[in-house]
C-alpha cells in the first residue's frame, strides 16, 4: 500500500470512528416524568423570555417537550446570577450532551457522557444509552408488611438514530413488571422479568416550528404538579400519533392524539389541545377528548380540527351506522396558569364530562399555588394542590369510559374523590435536595366501574359516596443529583387511614419507605 493510500484510509477511518462534539439538533422528546420535568416547573416562577434567551418554555404545559425547542441561543447564566445559576445548572448539565451549536458552551458541567455517540455531516446521528433505573418499595400497613420492586426497575437501554429531521428512538426495559406472566412471556421463568417500553417512536420535524410522532409515549395536558385532569403524567403510556404544531407569532401550540387504549374490543382515544401564551406570565389552554367505538381511528377525529361533540353527528350524517355505534364519550378542560411575580405561580383547571339536565352532572377542578425563594446558593420551592372530582367523572354506562390499562386517562384518584396535597422542597446545594410532602385524600365509593345509569335517581354528584375513605400521608425525601445520569434518593413517610374499606370507625396506621435510583450513561 502505498503512503498515500495509507494517509487517505487513516482520514477516512478518523472521520468514520472518531468521537465528535455533539452538535445535531436535538429531536428527543423529554417525558412529563422525566426528572428535568420538574426543573423547568421551577424556571416557569421567573420571567424569561419566551422565544429567546438561553432557554425557551413554549408550551410548558403540554407534554411531551421536545429538547430542541428548551434551548435558546442567549450567554448561559453566570455563577454571579444566584438565582438564575441555582435554578439552571441542572437545567444545563442536562441539555449540554444533545445541545445545537448556539447552546453549547465552554463550562465544563457534570454530565454523564452516553455510552456511545456519533454525529456526522447531513444531521446524521447515531446514540447509544445504558443505566440501571428503578427502587424498592416497602410498606407497613399495620394488617401487614410488603415490599417489592417499583415497576420498570431494571435494566435500561435507550438508542436513537437521526437521519436529516427524522428521528428514530426506542426506550426499552429488562425489568421488573408485577404479575407480568398474567399478560407476556416473562424472560426468566418464575420472576416478573419482562421486556417492555414506555417510550419507543419515529417522528419527524421542522425545527420547533412542527412536529409528527407515531408510537409510544407519555403525555400531560394540564398546569397540575401530581397531576391534571383531562391527560395526566400519572395515565398509562399511549401508542399513539402525536402531532404539534406552533404559531411562534401568536405563542401559541396545537397539539393532536389519536390512541388505541384496548385494540381486542376497538376502543378508541382521541384529544386535541390549543396552548396560548397572550403575555410572558400567562398561559391559558383548552381542550377536548373522546372516547369511541371502531375498528381503527376515524378520519374525522384524526383531522384535529372538528370539534369532537359534532364527530358523533357528522358520522351519523354520513349514514353508514346508527347512532348507538356511533356513540362517544367527549370531555372538554379548560386551564390557566398566571405567574403575577417572580417566585410565585397561581394555576387552574376546570373539566366538564357530562352536563345534562337529564342524566347526573360530571364534572371536577383543580386549583394549585407555586412558590420559589433563593438566597445565596441555597432554594427554597413549594407547592399546594387541592383537586376536587365529582361523582361519576370518567365512567361512562355504554362502554366509552375514561380509562387506558384500568387506569384513568386523567387525575389518578379517579371519580368521587377530592385530594390535598403540600410539597416544601429545599436544596442547600445543586447536587442535593431535601423534600418534604403531605396530602390527605377522600375517596368515596364510587369507582370507574359503576357509571350513572340514565333512568336512575340522580344522586346529589357532589358530594361523596357511602363512607369516604379518608387518608393522610407524610413523606420526606432525601435526594443527591451529582450529575445528569447520577440520581439516588431514600424516602420515609407514614400514613393514617381512617374508614378502611368504607366501613365507618376503623382506623389503619402504616409506614412506607423506598429506595430509588437513577445510574445511566
């Protein structure tokens, strides 16, 4: 071989195999459970600027974000910016690996580099991930004493494939699944070890200005922290096609699914949600979902721009099946969330399922307050949440109920519930946080399953059910987050449970500890 053939093999294997700055766009959607999630509620409590700056919120909330549109081309915020830096350092060691060329910056931040990663000329890009996630769960409830693993604890593989603006990623799970060989092949006989995968999509987008996703993910629609009531973080994973799209002049998003939720029986899930931010400190959402019947979706719910309460009309128009097939369950929410200072949120949500002067009222709020407050290095955030779900809110008597994998699709108490819940979070430095949470939660005894029957007495809808089953609960958490892939946290709390089983008079005491854990590269 001669010398110049072997120079030209070394250049061709150098830019092949050598390790590259990573500059491509990031087309990752970060889910409403992902840890970064709760950081960018707190940057929410000050006053950036929406379309530029160092980071962008464009519609904080509706989920899933894509990391792309989180970064602006603004100076990262200095250590002199107390405030900003205590706020943002988490933000920014979290973004840096997959940051455009604007965002990147010379700060070394502590971030777990991905197991393996290459970027080459024409945006293309190939990622490889791997971590252990998951925690240990134990409970005293004073009858007995339980402890497991949480599902999803195990083994965590994540790769990705970019090629122009298309993005190919799948997020899978060696792990634990309880009472997995009830519904799949497990991988080690005589364990709940099973394959499965929370998010797995292809999508495909132009800048932040749109985006199309088909697959599996998670979704919240709402200004709620534990949860909101039309889509919620707390909701099973929906294979589904998304859609976004976003007027940057009017700062506003439009977002669309359209999901199977029990593919045996042809139940089918659709939503459309418009995000509109009329000033930097306020944002004002509505939305619509329904729930119907068909072999696969309907063109007139996957068109997005139809109301959903004409689909059911328009179809019988069409004349091809009667009403009663046609029938659909439509849900409507309307939220805002204000933010009148710095260091202070004020949130709500209103959800109306069924109106009717002839059937029973459904229909449930939620009000919520946020708060921050820094001095030197150390923060100091809070929030408040009180949620309040009349009776018979996501049931439906002819088969449309609000459910995916026998949860609700909105707020997980489900109907006939009100629920209180406090959070004082302090971290007296980047790396460590300290939480402490408190709730008290009636449930009455109306459940998912027992649906308002037209023809019935209407029963008075607000109030509870039966004997409510009323329970307080204490936690505090101790967490140490050193870098992006590094987060451990220990738990311990204690719950007092009064009308078990809504029997009136008796009284259950319990502890409740868990061990949680986050290690990927």
């Amino acid at each position: 071989m001669s010398s110049r053939l072997r120079v030209r093999v070394l250049v061709l294997a150098l830019l092949v195999f050598a390790p590259r700055v990573a500059h491509a766009s990031p087309l990752e959607f970060v889910s409403p459970r992902d840890p970064l999630a709760a950081e960018l509620r707190v940057l929410e409590l000050y006053d950036l600027p929406p379309d530029s700056g160092r980071f962008r919120l464009p519609h904080l909330n509706t989920w899933p974000l894509r990391r792309l549109e989180l970064m602006g081309d603004g100076s990262p915020f200095g250590t002199s910016n107390l405030v900003r830096s205590v706020v943002t350092e988490r933000i920014e060691r979290e973004l840096q690996r997959d940051a455009i060329a604007s965002f990147v910056h010379e700060r070394a931040l502590r971030s777990t580099p991905r197991l393996f990663q290459r970027e080459w000329p024409g945006q293309e890009r190939l990622e490889f991930s791997a971590g252990f996630e998951g925690a240990w769960d134990a409970e005293d409830t004073g009858q007995e004493k339980v402890s497991r693993w949480r599902d999803g604890s195990g083994l965590h593989l994540r790769g990705s494939a970019q090629v122009d603006r298309w993005l190919l990623y799948s997020h899978l799970t060696v792990g634990h699944l309880e009472n997995a060989d009830e519904f799949t092949d497990v991988l080690v006989s005589g364990t709940d070890v099973s394959l499965q995968t929370d998010e797995s999509y292809i999508a495909y987008g132009a800048g932040t200005q749109w985006s199309l996703a088909m697959g599996r993910q998670r979704f919240a629609w709402g200004p709620g922290e534990e949860g909101s009531l039309l889509v919620s973080r707390t909701a099973a994973p929906l294979s589904a096609l998304h859609l976004h799209a976003r007027v940057a002049a009017l700062r506003a998003d439009f977002t669309s699914l359209n999901a199977t939720v029990d593919p045996g029986t042809g139940e089918q899930f659709a939503a459309h949600r418009l995000e509109w931010q009329p000033a930097g400190s306020v944002r004002l959402g509505v939305a619509e979902a329904a729930r119907y019947q068909s072999d696969g979706w309907q063109a007139v719910y996957v068109a997005s721009v139809i109301p959903y309460s004409l689909a059911q009309r328009l179809q019988q128009q069409d004349g091809d099946s009667t009403g009663e097939a046609n029938r659909n369950n439509v849900l409507a929410s309307f939220d805002v969330s204000w933010r009148p200072a710095d260091g202070t949120r004020v949130y709500g949500e209103f959800l109306v399922d069924d109106v009717s002067t002839d059937y029973a009222d459904k229909y449930a709020w939620q009000v919520g307050l946020d708060g921050a407050w820094t001095r030197g290095f150390t923060r100091l955030t809070w929030n408040t949440e009180y949620t309040w779900i009349s009776r018979y809110v996501y049931t439906s008597f002819y088969g449309r109920d609000y459910v995916a994998q026998s949860l609700p699709i909105g707020y997980p108490t489900g109907p006939d519930s009100r629920r209180l819940h406090a959070r004082v979070t302090w971290d007296p430095r980047v790396d460590w946080q300290f939480i402490g949470l408190a709730s008290r939660t009636w449930k009455g005894e109306n459940d998912l399953d027992e649906p308002y029957v037209p023809g019935s007495p209407v029963p008075p809808v607000d109030e509870l059910e039966g004997v409510p089953l009323v329970t307080d609960s204490f936690t505090g958490v101790m967490r140490w987050w050193p870098a992006s892939g590094v987060d451990l946290s220990l738990s311990l709390g204690f719950q007092r449970v009064e009308g078990v089983a809504h029997v009136a008079g008796t009284v259950d005491r319990g502890a409740h500890a868990a061990i949680a854990f986050r290690v990927t590269r």
